[in-house]
C-alpha cells in the first residue's frame, strides 16, 4: 500500500515531493508498550551488529529532515530511506540530489 500511495502523492503535482521511510521512532514520552518494546530490541540487535539498516530514529531527526529538505529549494519528488535521511540531518556538508 505505501508503494501505491508515494505514487498517488507524487501525481498530486506540487514542485517538489519528498517521501521519508523513517524506521522505528524514539517518541519522547511515548506511553505505548509495544512501540517501546520494539525500539529496544533493535537497539540491542543493533549493539551487536545486526539490523543496522532499522536503526530507531529519533521523531527529532525526522523533523530536523523535513525542514532541510523543504528549505532546500529543490524541485521534483525523492523517496528518501532511512540512511538518506539521517545524512541530510547530521551532514554539514549536505548538498540537495534531485
């Protein structure tokens, strides 16, 4: 279904489209077990070297993301995985690719 529905959006027309594929969020305050339970064990299967790709992101760096991107004046529409968005936030040196 998000497959379909990236597509859906990109067809709405607006100049530029940027679809994020965040992995698990660290939310602070979060009172939902099974959300917690989740990001502690990718933390410890990250600790050992496994699922690095799943990294729990913090709902910060996603946001931090978003506003780079939409100040970045690019044009077009870019799906961006969890690696791509992580080096648009902590990059300095962070250069717009569309």
């Amino acid at each position: 279904m998000k497959g379909r529905l990236d597509e859906d959006v990109q067809r709405l027309g607006y100049p530029a489209i940027f679809i994020l594929r965040p992995p698990s969020l660290i939310r602070k305050g979060s009172d939902r077990f099974g959300e917690k339970a989740g990001v502690a064990m990718l933390k410890a299967l990250n600790a050992i070297g496994l699922m690095r790709s799943w990294k729990p992101m913090p709902t910060a760096e996603v946001a931090a993301a978003m506003i780079r991107l939409s100040k970045s004046g690019e044009t077009g529409s870019a799906r961006l995985p969890t690696a791509s968005m992580r080096n648009v936030v902590v990059n300095p040196l962070w250069q717009p690719f569309l």
